[in-house]
C-alpha cells in the first residue's frame, strides 16, 4: 500500500519553499453555513501560501476532519461549471459538489467546506503539506502524480485535451493546419508537455507558446490575440468560452490531445481517508444505477426490500446481521449524500448537463450499461 514518500525535515522544507517562492495563492473561498472564520483565509495580496493544515497525526484524517467539523478542499475557483464563485458569493460547480459530497458523508453536513482555491502549480505541494483534505481540482491522474502528489479515487470525469481558435484571426480548422502557430497554455499542467507531443507527432512546428502561471492571464492573452489558438481540456474550452463577448466566433477544433481523467485526490499515506473518498465517488454512481436520487433517497430507504438497497443505505436486511462497511461512517452515510447533493447524473446535469451553458452530452461520462466508463464495484 502506499506510504509516505516525504519525510518529517523533507515535509518542512517544502513547505518553507512553498512559501518563499509559490505563486501568490487565490482567495479562498467559504461554502454558506460553514464555521470556518474569514480571517483565518490567507491574504491574497501578501505573497504567502496558506498555512498546512492540522495534518492527521496516529489518528488518521478521518477522526481529525470530523474534529475539525470542516473539510479543507481544495478547488480551482475560477472555472465555470466545476468550481467557480457565483453572484451570492458561494462556491458552486461539478467538483465543488463532490467536495459537498465528501463533507456529508464524514460530517452529516454538505455545506461544511472550506473551499480552498489553488493554481496548478500548488496543487502538489498543498498535498503533499496536508494544507487541504482532498483536491478536487480538474486535475489529470498520471503515474508521476499519483506516486509523488497523492493518490486519486475514481475518475468523476473523463475528458481529453483540444485546441480552441478564434474563426475571425484563422482559418484553421485543425491541427494539422496549426503549424508555426503560438498557442496560450498554462504552466504547471499536463497540457503544456502534451501540446509539444501533438505537434511532434503531427510533424508540425510550434511556434514559442505563450505560457502563463495561472488561468485567467491564460484566456485574457488569447481573447487579446497574443496567440494564435489556446489548449486545455476540451471542457474547461467550453466553460470558458461561455464568458467571451462573441462566444460563436470560437471554435473548438475535432483534435484529441491526450486522455484527461480527472478526479479526486487525497494526500499519500492514510488508507482509510482514500477508502472514504473513493466510496463517496462509488456511491453516486451506484445511487444513479440503483433509481436513487435526492428526491427519493429518503422514501427508498424505509421502503425498499431489494437487499442491495438496504445494504446501500444502511438499512440492515430482514434476517441478516447488521453490515459493517469499515469505512468508519454512520451506517446510512449514503443517505446523507445523496439527500444533501444528489447521485452523479444529479451532479452533472445541475453543473454541466441540459439547462446549463455549457450542454455537454454525458459520452463517456455515462453508466456502464449506458455505453459510458462509469461502473461502481458492489457495496458489500
């Protein structure tokens, strides 16, 4: 299993490196209803990462987030549809409620978050210092990531890297057509190192990107026509060209770039943190599979006599011995999940689905049995 790959005097110096030379940090962000304290937020202006959290020590993060009575979960904060700051001032999106959806199955409470915005540079270090519980950021599941940054619970969406071009500045309706191009990219990713590999392999030349430290310098560049085309994942392409001022003059090009699974992650060395985590993940994929959502959850609970169910949301079937997950929650947590924030199509629908800006059709993103990659193991 995993262990910890930092040791105490390592833990400390990166820190204190994180500090004296990291990206000035994004304000953080507080759910409603949380008890955490504004002035204990970092300020934005004074170019210090935010201090490591109450890291778990022998307990286990488990016991200390419920302690806490509040989960640190860090987020990208300024990314429509996924984690964003809306007009009533609250983090709303897809990996926002998957952060609510961890906080109701530890602490009974969806709206106990801290949401901790972080750049893509201090993604791994905040891991890696215990600063936040769980990540939940658009962020690509690699073996180099996995084995030093933490380690990632199922993928909640799976996406690929794509190229988007402005159709009053070019003509270009791929990569192939792209050669000498300057493309805007934001450092610290996967994206920068899989934009040279496309280029490479279409035998084309790239011309000098344009690379930037953070998100929004990213996008000002391109709407500016300091590059030629921008790249990321084919949807924070779509989230983002929802705020431009001519939306349809924007075309996101047919190229897939890579592969992006992107999901949760939790920092190295805690076995039963990821084992929970990873089973909030199962469990509104399960919840979808099953016909059970927020709307029916309560009514299902008391009323079902299908014994999948009743394990599911704690019910102990007729007869049998009362089923113990080892997960260390409340036996009907599930309840509490999916009551407070819904099963996955629930989640994807309110933040990404029919009725939102960005319309994305499900594709890989469905159940197993509807021609997706989405397939939860039995909860037994």
């Amino acid at each position: 299993m995993p262990r910890f790959g930092l040791s105490i005097i390592g833990l400390v110096i990166l820190a204190l490196a994180v500090t004296a030379c990291g990206d000035t940090p994004p304000p953080s962000s507080t759910a409603p209803g949380s008890s955490a304290d504004a002035t204990d937020a970092p300020d934005p202006t004074s170019g210090e990462s935010a201090a490591p959290t109450d890291a778990p020590s022998g307990e286990g993060r488990l016991a200390t987030v419920q302690d806490r009575g509040q989960l640190i979960c860090g987020v990208n904060g300024s990314l429509p549809g996924f984690s964003f700051i809306d007009e009533n001032g609250d983090t709303v999106g897809f990996d926002a409620d998957f952060c609510r959806a961890v906080a109701a199955a530890v602490l009974g409470d969806s709206e106990a978050v801290e949401f901790r915005a972080l750049s893509a540079d201090q993604r791994g270090p905040a891991l890696q210092t215990g600063e936040v519980d769980v990540l939940i950021r658009n962020t690509t599941w690699t073996v180099s990531r996995d084995t030093s940054w933490g380690i990632f619970a199922p993928t909640t969406f799976y996406d690929g890297q794509a190229i988007m071009v402005n159709t009053t500045q070019t003509d270009a309706t791929s990569l192939a057509e792209l050669d000498g191009a300057t493309v805007c990219v934001q450092s610290g990713t996967t994206t920068e190192l899989n934009l040279a590999d496309a280029f490479r392999l279409a035998n084309i030349e790239l011309g000098e990107p344009a690379v930037f430290p953070e998100i929004d310098p990213t996008y000002q560049a391109y709407e500016e026509n300091r590059c030629d085309a921008v790249t990321s994942d084919r949807s924070q392409l779509v989230a983002r060209r929802t705020g431009f001022e001519n939306p349809d003059d924007h075309i996101i090009l047919d190229d897939v770039l890579s592969k992006e699974p992107l999901g949760p992650v939790v920092p190295i060395g805690d076995d039963q943190w990821f084992n929970v985590v990873k089973w909030v993940v199962f469990a509104t994929i399960e919840a979808e599979e099953q016909g059970i959502d927020s709307t029916n959850v309560e009514e299902t609970a008391s009323s079902s006599e299908n014994p999948i169910v009743q394990r599911f949301l704690g019910v102990t079937p007729e007869g049998s011995d009362p089923f113990e997950s080892g997960l260390g929650l409340d036996a009907d947590w599930v309840v509490d999940v999916i009551g407070q924030v819904g099963n996955y199509a629930e989640i994807y629908d309110r933040n990404l689905g029919p009725g939102t800006p960005f319309d994305l059709e499900r594709g890989l993103n469905s159940l197993w049995s509807d021609g997706g990659l989405l397939y939860a193991p039995p909860y037994r």
